[in-house]
C-alpha cells in the first residue's frame, strides 16, 4: 500500500511541475543527460578536488563511530559507496551527500541502539577531542576555518564575560576578518 501511495505521489507531483511549467511558459533547455554532457568534467575536476572534504562531511567524526562498530554499521557502507561515486554527477556533493545518506545514517545507526551500548568514555573522549581540533568544512564559504576549540574558547568567553549578543557567528566573523 505504502509503496503504490509513493508511486502515485511522484507522478501527481511530476504532472504539477509539468503543468506549473506549461502556466508560466518555461521552456527547460535540456535535460539531465544534456546538463551531465555540458558540464560532467567541471563536476569530475571538483569532485576529485574535494575527495577529502566530501569524504568527511558525509558523516565527520562519525566515522569513527562507523569503522569502530563496523559489525553493526555494515549495512550503511553499500549506500555511502554508492552515493559518494553519484556525487561527480553533482555541483555541490558535500550538502547533496549529506542529504541523501541522512536516512541511511538514521536507520543504521540512530536508531541502532545496540550501538551506542559497551561505548567507552575513552572513544567518547577521543572522538569529541578530535570533533574539536580539526578544521570545520564551511561549504558556503569555500575554505575551512581553524579548529573548533578557538571558536568554543571564544564562545565561552563572551558568555563568562555576559557579553554574549545572539550572535553566534560573532567569532565565525573574527576568523574571516582574519584572513582576509
């Protein structure tokens, strides 16, 4: 039944933007394929570029998490693979990747609670400390900021201080004032 409602719902929705398109006189200039042909070496120069950074935002320091409860993790391997070899096909594969292996990572490990059992403080620790010391990815930015802890450290001084305005970003700021 779920699977004939989520058939029916694609091509209701499919037949909305056909029509919506129609009323507003959009003419789409190619398709997919069309894009892919154009523009497939732009995606595979930066997909290749950014092999390390799309790597690790699909699931940061979860990695960790992942390869270390490898036997109850498994299952999420398959889909990471393949999504990240999709990724090419894309302009921006770290939000994409993220996106369409959240539902994996939910399923196989969110709501996988025999894996956060038998966890030691010491990986917890480890893991947060490593979280905190590597570069954050800001995509929108183009380039990674310094390590957490400065911004942290920073954060909690405005707090201890009650200078704290709503803005947090404020340190984010700094850093980029910094550096250009």
């Amino acid at each position: 039944m779920a699977t004939t409602e989520l058939i029916l719902t694609i091509i209701l929705s499919k037949a909305f933007l056909i029509l919506f398109f129609y009323i507003i006189d959009m003419q789409l200039s190619g398709d997919r394929l069309t894009y892919l042909q154009n523009h497939g070496d732009k995606h595979l120069t930066q997909w290749i570029g950014s092999l390390g950074y799309t790597l690790f935002s699909l699931f940061g320091v979860g990695w960790f998490l992942i390869l270390h409860k490898i036997r109850s993790t498994w299952a999420l391997l398959p889909p990471t693979i393949v999504a990240f070899l999709f990724l090419i096909t894309v302009e921006d594969q770290t939000r994409v990747g993220a996106m369409i292996l959240f539902p994996s990572l939910f399923f196989w490990v969110f709501q996988n609670k025999e894996i956060f059992k038998n966890i030691s403080t010491k990986f917890i620790i480890v893991t947060l400390s490593i979280y905190l010391i590597i570069p954050t990815v800001f995509v929108w930015q183009g380039y990674p900021f310094n390590s957490l802890l400065k911004y942290d450290l920073e954060l909690l001084k405005d707090i201890k201080d009650n200078k704290l305005d709503k803005n947090f970003s404020k340190p984010f700021e700094k850093m980029r004032e910094k550096r250009n």
